[in-house]
C-alpha cells in the first residue's frame, strides 16, 4: 500500500474566512473562557505583525488593530474536511479523515489509473488549488502514520520504499512524532530531540518512558504493528450549510455562498456518479421559520454553472421575509446521472443553448407555470382534444394518472400527435362565424358527433375550404342546420 497524506494547516482559518485567509489582510481565530479568549490560529500576515497563538484576543489586537479575529468553528472545520474527503474518494476508494486538518489517501491502486505518481500529483494540487485549498502539506509513505509526520517534517516527499521511509522518520523531530504532548514534554526533559533517539532505546526502558500505547504507535510508524484507519464514505445524502456575517435583507449578498454550496453538490455529485433533479434551499431567520425554496429541474442535472443558473433564478423570486442570518442547501433525492449520447463527429453548433438548459433556464426565471407544454386528450370535439400540461410531466414521457369520470375525457402526456385527418396549425380556442366569402370546398364533410355525457354536445359536418382571399380554412355547419359557416381553424 501506498499512502498519500494532506496537511492543511490553514484548513480552521479557510472554514471561516474563506478565501481571504490567505489574502494580505490579517486575520486570526480565537477561542477560550469570553474573560481570556486566546488566539489558536492566525494567518501569515497577522504573524508577520507579532500576532501569535498563544496571545491573549486583547493583546493580539493591540499589536495588530486592523486585525479581523472571529471564534473559532469545530463544525465548519468539519464540514471544510468533508468536503476534501468527498473531493479525494474521486481519486481512491480509501480515504480517512484525521481531525481537525489531516487526510489520508491510498494512492497505490491508482497510479497505474492516473499514469503515475507525477501525474497524479499534479492533478491532485490543481484540483486543491480550485478548491482553495491551495496551502498544504504531503507526505507520501507506505504507511499512513509515517506518512503524517513526513508530511509535518516536510513540504512534499514522497517516499515509496520502506527503508528509505525509515530513513526518514529517524531524521524527524519529536515534536512531530504524533506522541501526546506529556510524553514529549518529558522526553525533551530527558534530552531526546528526534525519533532517532527513541528508536535506538531499548523496548523495555522505552516501554518504562512513554508507556505501551506510546511504543506501539512507535510500531505503527515504522511498519512493524497494524494500522488501523477509519474509512470514509459518502453519504446518502447533502446537506450543506452556510453561516452568514451578517444579516441580510435581500437576494443579491446571498448569491456568494450559493455558488459555494452548488460547487460542493457538483463535487459530491461526481463523486457518486448521481445527479440531481429535486432539492431545497432554506434560508434561515432569527426568531422565524425558515424559508423554503424549492428547486425542480426538469432533467437531472450535476454540473456546476448549470445548478447555479437555476437556483439563483428561483432564489430571485423568493419572497423572503425577514433578516436572513444562515442559507442552506439540501438534496435527498439523487439519480443516477446518465450524460446524453454524442456523435462521434460532433458538429459544429453555433452559440445557443439545447432545450433541457433553455427550458430550465426559463422556468427558473419566469416560474413553473409560464412554460408548459400540450397534451392530448382523449375527446373528438378540436377544441377540447388538447390541454396546457406542466413541462416536467410532459418531459418524464410517463402517463398522468386519470381522473375520475368518464375514461373519454382522460388525458394523457404524450407528444401531441395529429391525427389521420388533415388539421389546422392554428385552432381557434372557440368557432366563430366565418365572415370570408367562400371560393372552394376542397374536401370534406368529416362528422363530429361527441359530447353527449357532459351536456356539450356537438354534432358537426367539418370541410377544408378556400375563401375568396386564398387563404385555406377549416370550417364546419351544424349537423342538419343551415345557420352558417363557423370558422374553426386556418392552414398555414
């Protein structure tokens, strides 16, 4: 086995601040008793201006007074280290989280699937460095343990062989070994500075120092005892949620974290190789229920730009209420993601967008029942033949279920299909008297008799007919009368 280790030391700082924790502005995190709150973490910047960890909030805001220091969050670190390990299952089927800012990979099964080691490495930093998460640690080992402290004593190794492995944990400090921090405390007291010092001991008087779990994680280190690392697995399920600064009153500051949240559904999507056509923003109030807004696509979807052209459309027109103070992203219903077919000469298509994305786009935008579509029914009589249905039913291609009442009135979803005989483009929705005079009767009579169960009923003698301006109409008289022409529809 070959295992590759992350480090990211400004992974509690980049859960809070984002993008800028690594920016010229300084920033640092705080945590402890609201009386002495001590700093934990601090960016590059607040560093080089003397703000340390260790330094009391008050102290470190007097060396530095445009610091932005904010408490620091467990449950966004957390998150923050998901998401990395939702992002590298991509690359291997054995990933482990080590709390707060540690990730494990096993790379070993991959290189040949990514052309090597240099390869995959490469991919893997531009990957971390779109995500943000560009400032890192690696170590790679054969096992995962030494490759942690390589990582802590390193900016990147890579090591594939178990002696020059060895080689390299007997240079490394103490400090980095991994041993809890009493047990080094004493062994510095005793002179011992690197894992060289500890290695030469004898087990029983090392056993006598630092104790049986301390020898053993000794072992674990060097090969000679059982690692064992919880794996990780991606949920059923996504739920993302995002703390705001500030309260907010309107659509437009919202629109930030959204691309955040809906770059992470991507990511996880691909992950699972699923999609995604249902899933719900919540946005959260003080003192307020929740608002939810739902998001329905049409087809499944998972990329990116696509998620957040339709979800900032629906977040648009969001009537929100009151101050929102936390947005949210949920998504349980997630199947699987079938990419539509290509030619294998793709042709060259000009600027536009295909239909699903068109249609989504709109609907977003205008709302779900500005975009419909036409469904037959089952009736003889033109003008009830048809009906608006929702575009999303139309578009699954599945039956609606039927109403009660009598099976000729039921409608179904397929594609409006003409029938044998010859039909108008243009239908008007109710006949009206033909006011044209009448130069030619080019076909018919066709009877219509319907309509007897819902007291409209119709008995028509239809004729395709041309008037005396050329233009060709579908008109029909009333079965046994002579009242007059009623115009029904023109050809085009």
């Amino acid at each position: 086995m070959l295992w590759a280790c992350f480090h990211f030391p400004t992974l509690p700082l980049h859960a809070v601040f984002g993008a800028q924790a690594t920016q010229a502005l300084p920033c640092a995190l705080y945590e402890g008793p609201r009386q002495r709150p001590l700093i934990v973490y601090a960016n590059e910047t607040a560093q080089a201006r003397g703000v340390r960890p260790g330094l009391v909030l008050a102290t470190a805001r007097a060396l530095c007074a445009e610091l932005d220091a904010r408490q620091r969050e467990p449950d966004a670190e957390r998150q923050s280290l998901h998401l990395l390990a939702t992002w590298a299952y991509r690359f291997s089927g054995e990933v482990s989280r080590g709390e707060p800012d540690t990730l494990w990979l096993e790379i070993g099964a991959s290189l040949t699937l990514f052309n090597g080691w240099p390869t995959l490495q490469r991919q893997l930093q531009a990957e971390l460095q779109t995500l943000g998460y560009g400032a890192y640690r690696l170590g790679v080992a054969p096992v995962a343990a030494a490759a942690r402290v390589l990582a802590l004593s390193h900016e990147q190794i890579a090591l594939r062989q178990h002696s020059t492995m060895l080689t390299a944990l007997n240079q490394a400090p103490l400090a980095l070994s991994g041993l809890p921090a009493p047990a080094i405390a004493q062994l510095h007291g005793m002179g011992f500075r690197s894992l060289r010092d500890l290695f030469t001991l004898p087990r029983v008087e090392l056993t006598r120092r630092i104790g049986p779990a301390g020898v053993r994680h000794l072992d674990v280190l060097r090969g000679q005892a059982t690692e064992t690392l919880a794996l990780y697995q991606p949920p059923n399920r996504f739920s993302r949620r995002i703390e705001l600064d500030a309260l907010v009153d309107s659509w437009q500051p919202l629109l930030f974290p959204l691309r955040r949240l809906v770059n992470e559904l991507s990511l996880y999507l691909q992950v699972r190789d699923s999609g995604v056509q249902r899933f719900t923003l919540r946005l959260e109030h003080e003192g307020a229920a929740a608002t939810q807004i739902p998001v329905g696509l049409v087809s499944v979807q998972r990329e990116a730009p696509a998620l957040y052209e339709f979800s900032r459309g629906r977040l648009e027109r969001a009537e929100i209420g009151a101050e929102v103070n936390a947005i949210a992203l949920i998504a349980d219903d997630l199947p699987p993601f079938r990419p539509g077919h290509r030619d294998l000469f793709e042709p060259v298509r000009s600027e536009g967008l295909d239909w699903p994305a068109l249609s989504e786009r709109l609907r977003s935008r205008l709302g779900d029942d500005a975009l419909q579509g036409l469904a037959c029914v089952a009736d003889h009589r033109p003008e009830r033949a048809w009906r608006f249905t929702p575009l999303s039913t139309q578009a699954s291609g599945k039956e609606k279920k039927r109403p009660p009442g009598n099976p000729e009135t039921a409608a179904t979803t397929l594609p409006l299909q003409t029938p044998a005989a010859a039909r108008p483009l243009w239908l008007l929705t109710q006949p009206i008297p033909l006011r044209q005079p009448l130069a030619q009767v080019l076909a018919g009579p066709e009877r219509i008799e319907s309509g007897w169960w819902d007291g409209a009923d119709a008995r028509r003698d239809y004729y395709i007919v041309r008037c005396a301006n050329g233009q060709r109409a579908w008109a029909f008289l009333p079965a046994g009368e002579h009242s007059g022409w009623m115009l029904h529809g023109w050809f085009a």
